[in-house]
C-alpha cells in the first residue's frame, strides 16, 4: 500500500534529459536537493561520470538545468524518492547540504543496499530531540532538553521550573536555525514555542538550556572514512543580533581562533560519537561550544556537508575538495580519491550571507570597489533589485553568499563583525 501511494505521489512527475542520453553503461547517482548552492554536487558528479538524476519539490529549482534527469519529488518523502530510486536503478544517493532530506537518502540506501550510513544513527543526527537524548544517555557534555509534541505541555515544564533560564526552544526537524529562539521568561514562552512548533514538519519542538559560548562558535565540516574522522576543519560562526533571529550564522571564517587544546578536545568527542552511531564514509557538518575549560558541547553534527559553501571555503583554505568525497562517498568509489588527513588552513577564509534585517523590497546591494578586488574570491549573490526579501529570519532568505579571503586574522575578524564598513544593503519597506 505504502509503495502504491508512493507511485500515486510520482506518476504525473515532470522529467527531461537536459544534458546527457542515459547509457546502460554509466553509473547513476540520485541527488536529493536542486538549489543554487548544491549545483555544485550535480556538476561534480557529471565530472566523475555519473548520469544524474535529481528530485526537488520546487518546480523552479535550478539544478534541474544542470542534472540529465529530474523528478518533481519531494526530498522528504521516502516512499516517493525509493520510487524513484527504485525506477531509476541507481548506485548511490545524496542529499548534499541539506538536512531535511539526509534521512531520506540514509533511508533509500538502506532499502537498495547502495552505500550510506546506518538510517537510525543518520535519523538521531537529523532529530534535535533524539540528538540531544543520545548525547546525555552517553555521558557527552550536553544541554538539559526535552522534547513536546504540544505548546501546552512544552510552557507546562517552563512554569513548573523545569528548566533553568535562559532557554532555547526549537523545531526538532528544521535548518539552517529556523525557528530557533531564546526564552528568558514565561512572558516570552507562548511566541517562541508557538513559532518554533509552527516550522517544525513533524510537529515537535524542543526546549534546551542555553549554553554560553567561550569565544566564538565553532563551525566546521569535516569526513569520516571508516567511521575514523580523517578530516576537519573549524572555524568560528558569526551572528547579526539586529535582525529577527539572532541565531542564523551570517558568516563562517577559517581558521578557528580558539585554542588547538579545545579544537582537539571537540575532535576526540565528534569521533566518539561516529563511533557509538556506526558511521561509515561521511561528510559532516559542524555546530559546536567550548566552555571557559575547553570542554566541548555537540550542538549539531549533521550528516551532510555545510550549506553556505563552507565545503567550497574549507577548498580554498586546505586544498581538500569535500564536494568530492561527498559525491564519491555516495557511490562507494572514495578510494580513488587520495588518503585524507587534517590539513592546516592556508590563509584566512571566510564566507558571508548577505541578507536583510527587514522585510520589503530590494533596491539595491552596494560592496565597496576596493574590498571586491581584494576580498572576495567568489561572489554568489541571487537576489536582484526589485525582489521582495525577508528579515533574516532563516538561512533559506539569504540574499546570496560571498567567499570572502583576507590577510590575517585580525583583518578577516573586523570585517565579517563590521559588515557596514565594505557593504550596504538597501530595502524598501
């Protein structure tokens, strides 16, 4: 039945060879997600050979001028996307960048037996209830937090004292920080659960106490080969407190300036935890705090590379393209790849989102001459003047993303946390 209800949802799909005539010779690969910034897999996989087939439920998606075959499918039904998989024949799936739609390929590759991940470990990576669950049921330093399927019973808890203030209350199944917001009193509690519950797609939240950050936050991807984290490379969030969630990194800068102690502290746990989930080959994505004493907390570590093109910066600074393994990792081919090993930043790196701190109209997105000629390495900006933008709200409002490279430390730092000095976004309410 569920199979049948699974073709129902496909049978009036739209697709078209745009590229490449399908050859019974070539290896498939289904790549979940078509958005600008994981065009960057399809064209990776086309580089290797591979005749690619992608599902998106957005019918205006660009990757599908990219792709040789493409399914209107949603990325988060895994009946319709085995389906799919199913019909095609692949050898391998991928969800890059995006998180919603990793289980479902850790699903697909466990019903076909193509390469991929345990789908319960990648199910407790992708759902912030049952992370946080896993982390405090194995000793790892981590947040009191609880998940609700109802505001009422969440705001319950936080008027019978249940939690410490200040707290965060999130959707259990969102990214890129939507709906994430900090509650400092029952005053606030009703709005912030309200709107986390309101982007969650299964319908659960979850409160956890807020954890203080010594320094900067640490963000970062990485690889597992094996299940042994071969690769990392971290770096330090940055956030816009003036627009509508304070929450939403604007930018990642590489090198992480926190000390190498810490950095390996955090390494040791991130590997401890692959090794409890049976992870396998893996690209990662990391969200991470140190404490005053260097002791690290696992905000997230998503089984997926970073959105934001941190794979493409984390390139630029170490030489080692993530993208690949990714892709090749899918296919259970990385061993053509070279041996990975942690590699030492080259220079200072960074990535900026643009974006609005108010909803309205765009008239126009100015960046100084002089920083463009010096610093910015690749300029991915999507939106044009004339279009209708949001507060910054959500990663998935960005405006569009510079790769941004600097001289020191220092320089990169004051100009990712003093954006007004190279950058004027103009918005017509």
């Amino acid at each position: 039945m569920v199979h049948e209800q699974a073709a129902q949802r496909i049978a009036s799909v739209r697709f078209t060879n745009y590229v490449m005539k399908e050859d019974n010779n070539m290896k498939k690969i289904l790549l979940l997600g078509g958005s600008a910034q994981q065009i960057v897999a399809i064209e990776t996989a086309k580089k290797y050979g591979y005749y690619t087939v992608l599902c998106d439920y957005l019918p205006d998606n660009p990757g599908q001028y990219h792709a040789d075959k493409f399914y209107q499918v949603s990325t988060t039904d895994p009946e319709a996307v085995l389906s799919v998989a199913s019909a095609e024949k692949v050898d391998g799936v991928i969800a890059y960048a995006s998180d919603p739609a990793a289980p479902t390929a850790a699903y697909v590759a466990e019903k076909l037996g193509l390469p991929g991940n345990p789908y319960r470990s990648v199910e407790i990576l992708c759902n912030k209830d049952l992370f946080r669950g896993f982390l405090a049921e194995n000793g790892f330093n981590t947040p009191k937090a609880k998940g609700y399927s109802s505001v009422e019973d969440a705001k319950r808890d936080l008027e019978d004292g249940y939690f410490r203030y200040p707290v965060l209350a999130k959707p259990t199944d969102s990214s890129g920080s939507k709906g994430v917001g900090r509650i400092d009193g029952i005053a606030e509690a009703d709005e912030k659960l309200k709107s986390a519950m309101e982007r969650s797609r299964g319908g659960r939240i979850l409160i956890e106490e807020y954890v203080e950050a010594y320094g900067y936050q640490i963000a970062g991807d990485g690889f597992s080969r094996d299940g042994k984290l071969v690769f990392r490379c971290f770096g330090n969030d940055h956030f816009d407190t003036e627009t509508g969630n304070p929450f939403v990194p604007v930018s990642a800068s590489f090198p992480s300036i926190l000390p190498e102690q810490t950095l390996t502290n955090l390494h040791n746990e991130i590997q401890r935890l692959l090794t409890l989930l049976g992870m396998k080959d893996c690209c990662y994505n990391f969200d991470a705090r140190a404490d005053a004493e260097g002791r690290p907390y696992l905000m997230e570590v998503a089984p997926r590379s970073g959105g934001n093109y941190i794979p493409d910066v984390i390139r630029y600074a170490t030489g080692v393209n993530l993208v690949e393994y990714a892709v090749l990792s899918a296919m259970g081919e990385t061993g053509v790849l070279p041996e990975l090993h942690i590699e030492k930043t080259r220079g200072f790196w960074a990535y900026y989102a643009l974006h609005s701190s108010k909803d309205g109209i765009l008239k126009e997105i100015v960046i100084d001459d002089d920083f463009r000629k010096q610093h910015i390495a690749e300029d991915h900006i999507t939106a044009s003047a004339g279009d209708w933008v949001y507060d910054f709200v959500g990663a998935n409002v960005s405006l569009g993303c510079l790769i941004l490279k600097f001289d020191s430390m220092e320089e990169m730092l004051e100009n990712i946390t003093h954006p007004e000095k190279w950058l004027r976004i103009e918005v017509e309410e």
